[in-house]
C-alpha cells in the first residue's frame, strides 16, 4: 500500500542506522539498516614559511603547530553546521629543519598525521589518513638574541694611557633572558 519511510533518530551522523518504515496502510517495516558514510575532508595544498629562534636542534613541530593554528593550513568540506564541533589535532605531527643553523628558505619535512576530535568528527573522514602530502614547508631560522651582563664594575676604572684597552676579568656573561639560560650547550660564543 501507500505510505511514508521514516529513519530512526540520529541519521544525520555517519554509521549503520535502523530503518523504520512507518505510517503506511497495514503493516510496520522493521529491521533493515542504512549505512551513512563519514564525509571525506581535504586539507588545502600550497606552501607556507615557518619561522623559529636558533635552539641547536632541528624539530620545528613547535613552529608548524603555531602556523598550523594560524590558519596557514586550513580544511575543507566540513559543513557549516558542524564547524563548533570538528576539530583538527596535530598532536601527532612532527616537523624538522634540513638542518640547524641559522638561515631562510630551508626545507622542512613532515612527518606523522592529523586527526580529527569533537562531537561530529566521526561524521568526516581524512583523505590520505590524515596526511599532509601536498603542503610545501620552507622554514626560518633565526639568530638567538642573547644579552650582554655586566657582572661587575669594580676594576674597570683606570688611569689614562693612551690606549682604549681597559683590562677586567670575569666582569661579562651572555645570557638569554627570555628562556632563562646561557648560551647553548655545544655552542662556541665569545665577546670581541
């Protein structure tokens, strides 16, 4: 006879859902399922620069994750009514410089991938599980600000001889006062 389908609740949501089919003439269909299944999501290909202060390492996840968070990386194809309850983590994502030194237009490699948190994340799926194969990382490096300290004035003073020489010991250190240390372990850094 004539009548109307009807889905249980919740179909919005990816997943094997109920099927009930109601309200016709005569009898109630129970029993079969339909599948939703999740939404792929892409994120967007192009190149981005990613910048830190020299530390003597190359990890520059800590970098990637800020222009990550910047919106230097962005995915697409969540519907708008789901957009406060998608999320994009990175927690598993590394980045590194081709190496340590101070410079630009470095390479940076990827590795690990992005997942997806939040009440509606398993309604979308990540093409290439979550990697980022088509975003191109160039990074920065740059110099580490340290800071000259005056230890100590005494011996400083002296009497004229003609010379700019002023001949004190132990009265200087470099510190970087922002991270709270000295100089990196490994690093070579003299006063001239």
């Amino acid at each position: 006879g004539n009548g109307s389908g009807s889905i249980a609740d919740n179909v919005r949501d990816a997943g094997k859902k109920a099927l009930i089919y109601a309200d016709q003439s005569g009898y109630d269909i129970v029993g079969g399922t339909v599948t939703i299944d999740p939404k792929t999501i892409l994120f967007s290909d192009g190149s981005f620069t990613i910048s830190k202060e020299y530390d003597r390492t190359t990890d520059g996840t800590a970098a990637f994750k800020k222009a990550f968070e910047g919106g230097s990386v962005s995915a697409s194809g969540i519907y708008s009514a789901d957009l406060g309850n998608v999320s994009v983590s990175y927690a598993n994502l590394t980045a590194e410089y081709d190496s340590y030194n101070v410079g630009t237009n470095k390479n940076v490699s990827l590795g690990g991938t992005v997942s997806l948190t939040g009440t509606a994340a398993s309604n979308y799926a990540l093409a290439n599980s979550g990697s980022l194969t088509g975003v191109t990382i160039k990074g920065t490096i740059t110099p580490r600000t340290l800071y000259l300290n005056v230890g100590s004035t005494s011996g400083l003073d002296k009497t004229y001889d003609g010379t700019s020489t002023v001949n004190a010991t132990n009265t200087f250190s470099l510190d970087n006062k922002t991270e709270g240390h000295t100089v990196i372990s490994g690093d070579t850094v003299s006063l001239a």
